[in-house]
C-alpha cells in the first residue's frame, strides 16, 4: 500500500508531466486567442461548469488584476438571465473537458447568434464546444492524477495554467506594468509591496533642515522637534549634507561652538522619491540607517522617508 506522501509525489508528477506535455503540444491557435482577445472592446467573459466553473472564476480574475477586463458568467445563472451580461462588444472563453457540458449550451448558442467571439478550452477536438468555437485551445490527452482515474485533477490543473498563460501574455501583449499593477492592488500586503517612496515620505514643513551655518545649538533644537534623529543641510534648496546622532556623537568637542555645515557628512545617500518603498527599507537595513532622504535628479531635496513609514504601511 502507499504511503501519503508516496500519492503526493505521484499526483505532483503526473500533473507536472502534463504541463509539460501541454506547453510542447501548444500551437499557435494561442497567438490568433491572444490577438482575437486584445481587439475585444468589452470583456472577456469566462465559464465553466463544476470544477471548470472554479477555475473560470480564477481566471476571470487573473485577467481583470492585469489589465485585461474580465468577467465569470455562471452558466445555469447564464440560462436563467445572466446572458443579458454577455454582450456583442464581449468575448466568450467556455471551459468543459469533455466539450458537451449541457450547461454551457444556451452560451453557446448566444454567442453564434450575436456573432461574439467564442474560444474553447477542452480536450475533446470532435466535441460539440470544440466544433462550434471560433478558436480552440486544446488540453493534452493526459489522465486525471487520481487514483480512480475521474476526478478532475490534471485536467483543472492544465486549464488553470493555460489560464495564466493567456492572461500574462495578454498583460505583455498590452504592455501592463508594475504601475498600471499596483493601481490594480491597493490594498494588502500585496499593495504595500507596490508603494513607492513618494506615496509616504515626509514633505515640506514636516522636513528637519537647516543650512550650513545654523550654530548647532538650533541644529538640535530642528533635530528633536522633527523627530527623525536626523536632520538634512540644504543650500538653495539642494541638500548638501547630513547630521545624524551618530555625526553628534562624533563631535562632542565643542559640537554647540561649531555651525551646521561643519558637523554635517557631505555627500549623502540618497533615494529617488519614485523607487519602491521596499527597495528603500533593504537600503536602510543594509546600510544600518533609520531614515534617507529623497531627492529629484538636480539634488534638491524632495523629502523624507523613516523606517516607521515602511513598518506602518505593512512593508517589512
């Protein structure tokens, strides 16, 4: 008898065997989808029955997230009204492995009747969705990964991937990018990933700074009313230097006898306020700094990021 974990290995090998077979097998009846799908003017409207229907609905909504419009379509709910959401300026992407799912016939005849693009994906070539279809995608004749040989495994798992095979194309195809994404996704971790500095940087009055000869005594008091632990020296609005606790620390002698400029590092690290906020807390955590100031490409200071900003907006 086998073990658990003997049947774990043996589903994840028959199902990655699949994939595989499917990627060589793929023709370039993908290309003319991905053509026919980027000119639609509406949505792409996504169904399936049952298993399928999950799967429709995940890639529904892998589309919409990057860029492509999309909507899942329930195929009985389709029968019973909902058809009235698929319109002419649509197109229709209908999942069955068999490719004679009852459910999806009244689809099916509505897109022939209103002439809107229809795409299959099953793995039956002779069946009626794949014969009705004005582009088929064609599943890889691989058996189902369970032990009995019919619950659908393999099969959802190759559709789930073709999925995301559209959907990605579609987003390169259409030129989606890391900002068009992250209007997509604002929220979550995920969202918090996307900020850039700029999105929570400290501006204007909220900015400790101070001019090369401010005595050190003000120096400190813009310091601690800021509350940054740092604060920036700037002429004519370029920052030119940095005091941190560290710099004082440094310069106890006679630090309240000295002006700003002489206390100040000169030539400071600094940060784009339009990288990704993640990226500025892997810079402070490599350099061992709290806080980088944020300047455009002249040098003039712009604004201010601490490490809290990235701990309060979930980027860690």
């Amino acid at each position: 008898m086998t073990t658990a974990l003997e049947t774990a290995r043996a589903v994840l090998t028959s199902e990655s065997a699949a994939l595989a077979q499917l990627a060589s097998e793929l023709t370039e009846d993908f290309t003319d989808v991905i053509d026919r799908l980027i000119q639609v003017p509406g949505r792409v409207i996504v169904s399936g029955m049952g298993k399928s229907g999950h799967i429709a609905a995940k890639i529904a909504a892998t589309m919409a997230s990057t860029g492509t419009p999309a909507q899942f379509v329930h195929p009985g709910e389709a029968s019973h009204g909902d058809l009235g959401m698929i319109t002419r300026n649509d197109a229709c992407i209908l999942i069955s492995n068999s490719g004679e799912t009852k459910e999806l016939a009244d689809i099916i005849g509505h897109t022939r009747r209103f002439d809107i693009p229809l795409i299959a994906i099953t793995k039956n070539a002779d069946s009626t969705l794949a014969q009705q279809a004005d582009h088929l995608l064609l599943l890889s004749n691989a058996p189902e990964a369970c032990a009995i040989g019919m619950a659908p495994t393999t099969s959802t798992t190759m559709t789930l991937a073709l999925g995301d095979a559209l959907a990605v194309a579609l987003m390169e195809t259409r030129g989606f990018n890391q900002a068009d994404f992250r209007t997509f996704h604002p929220g979550g971790t995920l969202g918090a990933q996307l900020l850039t500095v700029r999105a929570v940087m400290h501006e204007g009055a909220a900015l400790p700074v101070v001019t090369p000869e401010t005595d050190m005594g003000d120096t400190l008091l813009e310091m601690s009313a800021k509350g940054f632990g740092v604060v920036a020296v700037t002429e004519g609005g370029k920052l030119t230097g940095v005091i941190t606790d560290g710099d004082l620390r440094r310069n106890l002698q006679g630090l309240l006898d000295r002006t700003a400029g002489g206390v100040a590092t000169g030539s400071p690290r600094t940060i784009s306020a339009d990288i990704l906020l993640v990226d500025a807390l892997g810079i402070m955590n490599e350099n061992r700094i709290s806080a980088l100031f944020a300047v455009d490409a002249e040098g003039q200071l712009e604004g201010l990021v601490h490490i809290h900003d990235a701990l309060r907006v979930g980027v860690a």
